[in-house]
C-alpha cells in the first residue's frame, strides 16, 4: 500500500463505529459503540481512508483527568486500525493529525488508556505512562499514558 493512496479527514461520530466494534469491542454491537463525549463540543473525529474504505479513526474528546496536570486537556480514545492495514504508519497518521489539531486549539496535553499491548507505539510517540497498571473490565489491562503538546 502506498502512502498516496491513504487520505486523512475529520470524519463524524457514527463514521467510527464500525472499526471500535470490529476492532476494540469484539462481544459488543455496533450500536453500542456511541460513546460518553463523542457528540460534545470540542470533540473531533479522524478517520484515514485506504481508497474508499475507512481502515483507521481515532477520537479526541475535551476531558480532564484528574492524575494529569494540563490547563486543556484532551483524551484520545477509540483509536483502532484494521488488522488487514496495520504497521503502515496509519496510527500514526491519526495521532499526529490529532495532536495538530490540539496544537491549533491551545490544548497542552493529551491522555489516553493504552491497551498493554499498544504501549510500544504510544512510547514511540512519546508518551509517558503514569501509575500502575489497571484493567477495564471485560477488555483487558490498560495504562494511562499522556504527552504534553
């Protein structure tokens, strides 16, 4: 796959459901892929199209933790690749994408919950985990992980 052939967009909230569910939350449904913060003022969607198929989105949502010191904060959440399209650069695509778009708005963190097995590339991004280990029920072990922007 080329890299000409993947375009970046902002994308609406109901344009992430498909890859969350296939991708993040197998035993779940579609339908209940609408998540707290997806519709509130300041979030943003992306979403990286492979020709006219959606194969990465991420979610970034005005949301402070109280762990994290930040003026603006902001969670990225959602974030998932198709299987078929992975280690092509595509989360990173959307990360950077993202945090340009943080940059432009005056945030000055962004945080996530890092599945165990995402740590690597959010490290390579640079961020830092904070805290111990936890788990989210029924979807597995996660860390908190943020960068300054």
């Amino acid at each position: 796959m080329s890299g000409s052939s993947l375009k970046i967009r902002l994308i609406m909230p109901r344009e992430t459901h498909l890859l969350r569910q296939q991708v993040l939350r197998p035993l779940q449904s579609v339908e209940e892929m609408d998540w707290p913060g997806d519709q509130a003022a300041g979030s943003f969607h992306v979403g990286v199209d492979h020709g006219p198929v959606l194969v990465g989105v991420g979610t970034f949502i005005a949301e402070m933790h109280a762990a994290l010191n930040g003026a603006k904060q902001y969670r990225l959440r959602g974030m998932a690749v198709h299987p078929e399209h992975r280690s092509r650069g595509i989360g990173g695509m959307i990360l950077g994408f993202g945090i340009a778009q943080l940059r432009n708005g005056s945030a000055d963190l962004v945080w996530c919950n890092a599945r165990g097995t995402a740590l690597p590339f959010y490290e390579k991004a640079g961020f830092s985990t904070v805290g111990l280990p936890f788990t989210i029920e029924g979807i597995g072990i996660h860390h908190l992980m943020y960068k300054r922007i």
